[in-house]
C-alpha cells in the first residue's frame, strides 16, 4: 500500500506483483485555482481531509483488507514539507501497526519506472526494460536521467531556475490565464502558429544536460510589455501561446535526444505533468522515430502525482531484499535525486 502527499494530490495505491489494483487521486486544482498556485497550509489541510477517505477507496477497490498487504510505502521527499508530513506518518502508522516493512520513496525516482506501467488496469512490465534515457518534467522539476538498470541511474542534469512546468504556469499568469495554466495553453496553442513569434531557446546548443527557463519567461514578459493589449485578441494569443509552447518543447526534446545519443540508448522515456502537452508528446515521439530510439510515454493518468508509481518502486526495492527505513525517519522536503549504482 502506497501514500503519496508531495504537494496537491492525495493518492494512495495498491499494487500486487507489478499490478495496480487501485490508483486512487483527490485532486486539489480547483481549490488552489483562486490563488494562482498551490497553498502549502491549504494543501496540507485538504491531505487531512482526504487521506482517510481515498485509503479506504483504494483497499475497497483493490478488494483487499489491511492483514494482506506486506509492505507499506510513502513519498518521503521532495515537496511541500506540510504536505509530505501527512502521507509519510500515516505509512509510518501503517506500518507500525501491521509490522510490516516500510519505504521512503524519493518522488522523481518513482517517476522514472511510471513509464513502464501501461495498460487498463495498469501493469508494470519489467521484462521490456532497456536502458534508457528519463526525461522528468513538471511544474517544479525538469530532470535528465541516465537509467542503466533498475535500482541503478545517473543524474545528467537539471533546470538552473525555473522548471518547464513553471514556466508554463508563470507566463499562463502573465497572459491571464487560469490556475494550472500548463493545459490551457496546450488547448491554445493547438489553435495557434508556432511560428508567429520567435521566443528563445534557453540552453538548447550548450554541451550539456542542464535547463534554464527564466529567460524565457522574462522574454515573455517584455513582449507583452511593449505590445499592450495584445493577448486581449483571441488570435495572437492562440499565436503567442503555440509560440511559447514550441520553445519550451524545443529545448525538451533537443536535450533529450542528445543525451540519448550521447549515451547510445535504444530507449527514452519521459514523466512527469508536463508530459501530457501533446506537443511534447507529438515531438519526442517524431524525434524518436527519425533517430531510431523507442519511445515510452508514462499514461496521462500516471504522469502527475499518484501513489501507484510509489508503490511499484517500493515493490520493486522489496523484491531486490531491501529492508526499508527505520518508521522514525523523518520527511526530505529538498531531496535531491542523485546517482544510485
């Protein structure tokens, strides 16, 4: 059985040798939509809330009562430290009370084995796996990882500022769009020239595995300073959002695909929110056919945050005989994805 709290999802899972038997997800966009973005003390008192509610959904879903579950699993980190507090003590809990073992979850490490989770209902399938190159990308992440074997990756690079996510989200804001903005712009941009404005490519030729999207941002916000009232025509807006969204891919996919190169994978995989912009879809997936590399995409219902992806990577650690963390350990708000062999 799996918690996952990290920031404005509360999820809770169970999975069975690779299959999940129950994905349960209270969302809370509606709530934070007022505000322009996640409240922590918000978040934290909506994980209260549900949690209790979305545990029972998911064993009743799952058909299974608490003496069959043999392990426990919660994100420990990153995320909002209120947030995680909630979803950890209550693995912690759990386990204490069935003594069984229990796993602290780093979130961008269950993010890299949600691709492999396919189908209705969801399984994960292990006998496909192949080295890969892992693009993570969400609202507060964009990560580039090299995953060599299960249980075993290397950390290439990460964004120096903003996330893509972000980015999205704060130019949404600066165009006066609604709280996510990421879909609205998807939505948008499809009706849209990707061409009708050339925003720049932060990074995009450097020899390395970093991001950066700030400038991006603030190129946008300078646009829009010296064209006023621009977004206020439907169509330049459609225009400027396909134009911000094709320079976001661009970076994306040209980082990806040269780390893959550079590393000589047959296989990328992507995850994480962002992940479900069909544009970036659509282009990793063009990008990968044309270089010969397969593709795997985490399903649109595993790429935001869910307790299934948490608890197929604490399943698979108990499968390679780790024995999990004392039930004392304490939440990782700034944890950091580093490099496991």
């Amino acid at each position: 059985m799996a918690f996952e709290t990290s920031c404005d999802e509360t999820s809770v899972a169970v999975v069975d040798r690779g299959r999940v038997l129950s994905n349960i997800v209270a969302s809370q966009t509606q709530l934070h939509e007022e505000y322009g973005g996640v409240v922590p003390e918000l978040a934290a008192r909506e994980h209260l809330r549900n949690l209790m509610p979305a545990a029972h959904a998911a064993l009743k879903a799952a058909r299974i009562t608490t003496d069959r579950i043999d392990a426990v699993a919660a994100t420990q980190g990153p995320g909002l430290p209120s947030a995680l507090m909630t979803g950890l003590r209550a693995g912690e809990t759990l386990a204490f009370v069935l003594r069984r073992p229990f796993f602290g979850i780093h979130h961008h490490e269950a993010h890299l084995y949600s691709p492999w989770i396919q189908g209705s209902p969801p399984q994960a399938n292990f006998d496909e796996f192949a080295p890969n190159v892992s693009l993570i990308v969400s609202g507060g992440h964009t990560l580039l990882v090299y995953v060599e074997a299960e249980l075993q990756h290397q950390v290439l690079g990460s964004t120096l500022d903003d996330a893509a996510g972000e980015c999205f989200d704060k130019v949404g804001k600066m165009l006066g769009l609604a709280y996510p903005a990421g879909p609205i712009i998807d939505r948008l941009a499809a009706q849209g020239n990707p061409r009708a404005f050339d925003f720049p490519r932060p990074m995009i030729s450097e020899p390395n595995h970093n991001f950066s999207f700030s400038g991006l941002k603030t190129s946008v916000r300078y646009f829009l300073r010296d064209r006023p009232g621009l977004a206020d025509d439907a169509k330049a807006l459609a225009d400027l959002c396909a134009s911000v969204q094709a320079a976001i891919v661009d970076v994306l996919v040209t980082k990806t695909l040269a780390a893959a190169k550079k590393f000589r994978v047959s296989c990328v995989t992507a995850s994480g929110g962002v992940t479900c912009n069909r544009a970036l879809r659509r282009q990793l997936e063009s990008a990968c056919t044309n270089a010969g590399h397969k593709l795997r995409l985490a399903q649109a219902e595993l790429c935001t945050d869910n307790a299934a992806m948490i608890g197929i990577l604490a399943e698979r650690m108990l499968a390679r005989k780790a024995t999990g963390i004392p039930l004392d350990e304490d939440i990782k708000p700034g944890w950091q994805l580093t490099t496991r062999h």
